[in-house]
C-alpha cells in the first residue's frame, strides 16, 4: 500500500499546485498578464508596459488603478466596465486622443482621474455621467491636443455631472479663450490651475458663482482685468490667487486692475506683477506705476485747464471792456466835442468832395485839361 500512499501524497500536490498556478475564474482576482496587481493593497499597475489598449479583465476589487506611460489611443465605452471599487484613475502619460461616450461614466466610486499628457482632440459629450458623478479632482494638464479641444471639456464640465469636483488642472495646454460657462456647473471648485496657457482674457461671467481657494493664472497672455472680473473674485473671500508672467499692459485699461492690487490681499505674487508694455513702463512693478503715468486723464485735465484758460481770457478781456467804458464815459464831454468836430470836418470835406467831384464829372472841363497837357 505504500506505492498508492505515495500516489496519493503526489496526486494531492499536483491538485495543489493546479489550484495556485490555474487561472481563476472571472469573479476570481486575476491579473492581466502584463501588470502587476496587488489584491492587499487593492492596487493594478500596468505601467510603461507599451499597451495599445486598456486592458481586459481588471479584476474588481481594483481601487487604484495605473495604466501609465503606455501607448493606448482610445477609451471606450466598456474600457472600465464593472469597477465600483474604482477611486484612482490615472491614464497620464499615454496618446489618448478619443474618449467615447460613457467611457467614464459607470464608475461610481471615481474621485481622483489623471488625463494629464495625453492628446485630446475629441471627448464624447457624455463621456462622464451628466448625473451628479463623484469626481473631485481631474487633472487635464497638458492633456490637450490643441486648443479647440477645450470645447470639448467645457461641454463635459458643464453637463452639470461634476458637482463633486473640487479640483481641476488645466495647465500647459495652449487655451486661448475659456469658452462661455466653463466652470459655471462647478460648484464645489476650490482649486483651478490654468498656468501657462495663452489665456487673453477672463470674462466676468467665467468665474463667477464660483468660492474658490486657489487660482493660478501665470504664465498666459492676459493684458489687464477689467471692473466686472475685479468684482466677481471680490465675491470670493477665500480665494488666493497667482497671476505673474502675465504681459500687463499699462495703459489706460489697467487703471482699476492697479487700484483693486493696491487694496487686496487675494493676490500671492503681486510683487512680481509688472507693465510688459509700453517700452517705457516695461519691467515696472504695477504698485510703482503711478495714475499720472496711465494718462488716463490727460483729456479731462486738459479739458479743464481749457476751461479755466477760456474763463480767465474772458474776465481779463471783460475788465477791459468795462476800463474802456469807464473811460468813455468820463471823457463823454471831450468825446461829443470831438464827434461835433469830426463831424464838421466831415461835412467840410464831403462838400470839397461833392465840388470837385461835380468838376471833374464834368466832361468839358476834363477835355480841357487833359488837352492844356
Ligand atoms: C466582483 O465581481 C463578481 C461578479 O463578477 C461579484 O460576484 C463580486 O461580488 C465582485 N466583487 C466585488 C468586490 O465587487
Ligand atoms: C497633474 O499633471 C501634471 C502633468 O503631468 C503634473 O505635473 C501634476 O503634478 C499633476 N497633478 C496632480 C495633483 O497629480
Ligand atoms: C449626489 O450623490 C451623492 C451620493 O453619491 C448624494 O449624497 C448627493 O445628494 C447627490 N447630489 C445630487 C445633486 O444629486
Ligand atoms: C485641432 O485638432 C482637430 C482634430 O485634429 C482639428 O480638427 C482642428 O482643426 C484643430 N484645431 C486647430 C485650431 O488647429
Ligand atoms: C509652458 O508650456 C510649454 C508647452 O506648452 C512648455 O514647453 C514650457 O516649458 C512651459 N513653461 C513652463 C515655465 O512651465
Ligand atoms: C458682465 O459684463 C457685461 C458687459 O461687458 C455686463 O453686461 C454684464 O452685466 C456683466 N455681468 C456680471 C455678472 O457682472
Ligand atoms: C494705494 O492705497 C493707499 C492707501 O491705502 C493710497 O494712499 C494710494 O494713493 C493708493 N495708490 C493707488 C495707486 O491707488
Ligand atoms: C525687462 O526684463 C526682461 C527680462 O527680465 C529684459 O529682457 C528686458 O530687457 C527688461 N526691459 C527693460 C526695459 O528693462
């Protein structure tokens, strides 16, 4: 009985063995062959692992998922099917260009998603779950293929799905213009990055109905804030913002831009803000350029000292005028005397006149004359 204990003992370590090495079933926690899973600390890597596409069969329990530095192209639809557990999302540093719609949205557990370094060219409007999805921090920073790409986010932001999300990167990604109401679903926002982009402007609708923390805006193209935007961040008390390497413009434009820096305490870097243009200005710290160098109000100052030049050439000549009369009229006596006398002397003279002019007409008299010479 010894040879069939043994075969047994062999036949119980083989069965072992095929239970450790065999492919479980799918409720079972495989492990897509080229990442490395670790069920304990319910984490998937599959990073830097050349992958064309997100792989199958993550297994569920997944709560931090990296697939990172691969080459994949495209989210679809059932990419991340069936993860509840999902909290971390991080796909940066791959060539995702076309996101499908409900690429993200069967995730409920979702709250941390990093697109950044990617090239979004086309995210599908419901991409997300427009219903109250639990993202709260995204980051798309230098994740957009170009700058028209923006619309698409600002679609997806402001389906009204995002109102757990409370921080959001946007930086490094070429935007020219924030298109209308971006951020205006956003209600939970406290903290935006939108640093070196080639934003030109920030309308006073972008961010208002907004509280946020924190703002960074350096390194764009923005030239000056207007009255209406000063206003909408006034309405945010715990707001901080960043705004250096911006090329200000000091003209006329930032006149209120320069009087809100003077009495807020909202802007972190304000000692490193400073006039791009004009030449003469350039490199000066916007709290040492003074009104009188803005020119704002060279018109109505010059307007004014026309008025008071005109006023007082008006007085002057006035007085002159009431001097003259004064003079007339003390000298009225002297004056009728001379008016009586000049007008002898006229009549004098056009009576001489009438004579000799009645001579001369005379046509006799001029042939005679002209004949005596
Ligand atoms: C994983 O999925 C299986 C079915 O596919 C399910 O039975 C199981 O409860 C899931 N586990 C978790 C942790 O959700
Ligand atoms: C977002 O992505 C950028 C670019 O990859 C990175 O520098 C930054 O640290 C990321 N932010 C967070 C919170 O991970
Ligand atoms: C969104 O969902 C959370 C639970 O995930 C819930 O507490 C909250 O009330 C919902 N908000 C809205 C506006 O539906
Ligand atoms: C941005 O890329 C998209 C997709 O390739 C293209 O259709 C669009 O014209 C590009 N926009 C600009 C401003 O280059
Ligand atoms: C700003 O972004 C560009 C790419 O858009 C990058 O080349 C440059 O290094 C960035 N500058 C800084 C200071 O981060
Ligand atoms: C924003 O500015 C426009 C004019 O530029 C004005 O009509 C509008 O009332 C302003 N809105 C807010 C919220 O200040
Ligand atoms: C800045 O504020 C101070 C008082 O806080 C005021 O005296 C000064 O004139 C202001 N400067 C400008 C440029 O508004
Ligand atoms: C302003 O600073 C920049 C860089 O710091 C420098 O290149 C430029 O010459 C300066 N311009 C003036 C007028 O000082």
């Amino acid at each position: 009985f010894v040879p069939s204990r043994r075969c047994l003992c062999l036949l119980g370590m083989l069965m072992a063995g095929f239970l450790l090495l065999s492919p479980c079933p799918a409720s079972c926690d495989s492990c897509p062959a080229p990442c490395e899973c670790s069920e304990a600390a319910r984490t998937v890597k599959c990073v830097l692992k050349d992958l064309k596409a997100v792989p199958l069969e993550i297994p569920n329990y997944t709560k931090n998922l990296f697939i990172t530095g691969n080459q994949i192209s495209r989210i679809g639809a059932g990419s991340f099917r069936g993860l509840e557990n999902l909290v971390t999302l991080s796909l940066n540093n791959n060539r995702i260009n076309f996101v499908e719609s409900q690429a993200f949205a069967s995730l409920p557990n979702l709250r941390f998603l990093d697109l950044s370094n990617n090239r979004l060219a086309v995210i599908q409007p419901d991409a997300f779950n427009p219903r109250n999805n639990s993202i709260q921090e995204l980051n798309l920073s230098r994740s957009l293929y170009n700058h028209s790409a923006i619309s698409d986010v600002a679609a997806a932001l402001s389906s009204g799905g995002f109102v757990h999300l409370s921080k959001l990167e946007l930086a490094e990604n070429e935007i020219i213009y924030l298109p209308l109401g971006i951020f205006s679903s956003l209600f939970s926002l406290k903290h935006l990055d939108l640093r070196n982009n080639s934003i030109v402007d920030v309308k006073n609708t972008t961010l208002s109905g907004l509280d946020m923390e924190f703002l960074d805006l350096s390194l764009n193209a923005i030239k000056t804030f207007r009255i209406g935007t000063l206003n909408e961040l006034k309405k945010q008390p715990h707001l901080q913002m960043v705004l250096k390497d911006n090329p200000f413009v000091c003209n006329c434009d930032i006149e209120d831009f320069i009087q809100w820096l003077n009495a807020t305490t909202q802007v972190l870097d304000i000692d490193k803000l400073s006039c791009a243009f004009p030449r003469g200005l350039q490199n000066t710290s916007l709290l040492a350029v003074q009104e009188t160098e803005l020119g704002c109000h060279a018109n109505d100052g010059g307007e004014i000292v026309m008025q008071t030049s005109y006023v007082f050439l008006g007085t002057v000549l006035g007085f002159i005028g009431i001097i003259f009369l004064f003079v007339l009229y003390l000298n009225r006596k002297g004056i009728k005397e001379w008016i009586c006398n000049m007008r002898d002397a006229c009549r004098n003279l056009m009576e001489g006149y009438h004579y000799r002019y009645e001579v001369d007409s005379d046509p006799r008299v001029t042939q005679v004359s002209t004949s005596d010479v």
